[in-house]
C-alpha cells in the first residue's frame, strides 16, 4: 500500500495547497475593501476653507490609495482562479488506481431488484441484489453501518461497497476514505463497517451480484475489483443526477 498511500499523501497536500490560494484570495479582497473604504474617507477629509495644495495633496494621497486597492483586488481575483483551477485539475478517476491484480470474485445468486419499505430478510450474508429501499445513500466513508436495503439500492447504481472491520486500524480507515473520493459516470466508492465480515478477512468488496473476500487488504486486488466492477450495475443513472449518490 507505501506508493498508492504515497499518491493518497500528495493529494492531500495538493488540496491544502489550493485552499492556501482561497485564503490568500479572501484576505487580499478583505484588504482592497478596506482600502477603497480608506481612500473614500481621506478624499472625503477635503474642507471647504482648505488651500489648494493641500487639497491636492489629500486627492493625491486618495488617488494612491485607490491605486493600490486595483492592484489589491486584481491579485485578490488571481487568487481566486488558481484556487479553481487547481480545483478543476484535481480529479479522482478510478482508472488511476492500480487494476493488476488477479482476483477471486465470487458471482452470486440474483435475488430481484425491486424496491420495498418494507423489513427485507436476505438470503445472502452480505447481500449483492435482492429487494432494497426505495432510496440510496451518499458516497462517502460511514462510521456507522446504514443498512443493506439501502446498500443494495447503491450497487444496483452500479457503486462499490468496501465492508471493513469495526475495530480497523486508523491507517486502513484513512486509505478507505481516500478510495470513497474516487467516481466512474454517475457511480462511487462506500467504505462501510460491518459486523457480518467472515473470519479470516479484514475487508469484504461488493459490486452488484459480486463479492471479494481478501484476509489482507491489497491496493492492486482493490482498485481491480473497483475498475471491473464500478457502473455495471443494471440502473445507470447519469452523474449530473447522482451527484454524490443519495438522489434516487
């Protein structure tokens, strides 16, 4: 995992680089705002019994000011376009990931897809179709276990669920919230604890009628699983509607 956790840690700091410029953004219009008010309130310090020079003066120093609140906001607006456009670069494709690895997937049984708010009572341990809620859930890291009728309804959606161990270490949980970033189309990456993981396995991988058991994680066998797997569920709804899951 030391070269994908090594990519994970350039990320990361690419992303604390690029809300750097969003600060200096935000201070640097801060300032010229503060600058404009300044050059108003000096221009506005003209009285009417004063010479002519030193009105001349006061304009003068006014126009300086005004001046430099421009330059102010001019770099205020570069700020803000480099912050975009680190952001707009910063992508998380999946084909990025290593897919090397050979890979023992089990194809399950399919159970149906029709949708229910009903109790549903699984055939499968850790189900891969069935009937499922009516509703799915967002992408992301869970801390909690949301339940599968909800699971179910994400990887018919074509999305991966990474199961893990509730008492994971901290630096599997980390890598695993770092994989949830990554999308194909309109599918996502879940990281979600589960109690019914087997023995002798520290992750379970779930795909729409698909399952991986690995005893060790394994970023290769992972990000293969991912690749092969990601969007191909029956329902294929377009990322522009997804956004993130929980929509449908």
């Amino acid at each position: 995992m030391d070269m994908t956790h090594m990519d994970h840690m350039q990320m990361e700091q690419q992303t604390g680089t690029s809300y750097l410029w969003l600060i200096v953004g935000a201070a640097l219009l801060l300032l010229s705002a503060a600058a404009y008010v300044w050059a108003s309130r000096t221009r506005g310090s003209i009285l009417s019994h004063m010479k002519k020079k030193e009105r001349a003066l006061i304009q003068k120093k006014s126009r300086a000011i005004h001046t430099a609140a421009h330059i102010v906001i001019a770099l205020s607006i570069t700020a803000f376009g480099i912050f975009s456009l680190q952001r707009a670069d910063k992508t998380y494709n999946t084909a990025d990931l290593d897919s090397s690895a050979a890979i023992n997937v089990t194809s399950d049984k399919y159970y149906g897809a029709n949708h229910t708010e009903e109790p549903i009572h699984y055939e499968m341990t850790i189900p891969t179709s069935g009937p499922h809620n009516p509703h799915d859930i967002q992408f992301g890291f869970y801390t909690d276990f949301p339940g599968y009728p909800y699971l179910v309804h994400n990887m018919e959606h074509g999305d991966i669920i990474i199961y893990y161990r509730e008492n994971a270490g901290e630096e599997l949980k980390e890598h695993l919230k770092y994989l949830t970033k990554f999308r194909k189309a309109g599918s996502g990456i879940l990281a979600v604890p589960n109690k019914d993981i087997p023995d002798g396995s520290e992750v379970v991988m779930t795909a729409w009628t698909k399952t991986m058991k690995l005893d060790k994680f394994d970023d290769a066998k992972v990000g293969t699983f991912i690749n092969r797997y990601i969007n191909q569920g029956p329902e294929k709804i377009p990322p522009s509607v997804r956004q993130g899951g929980g929509t449908m």
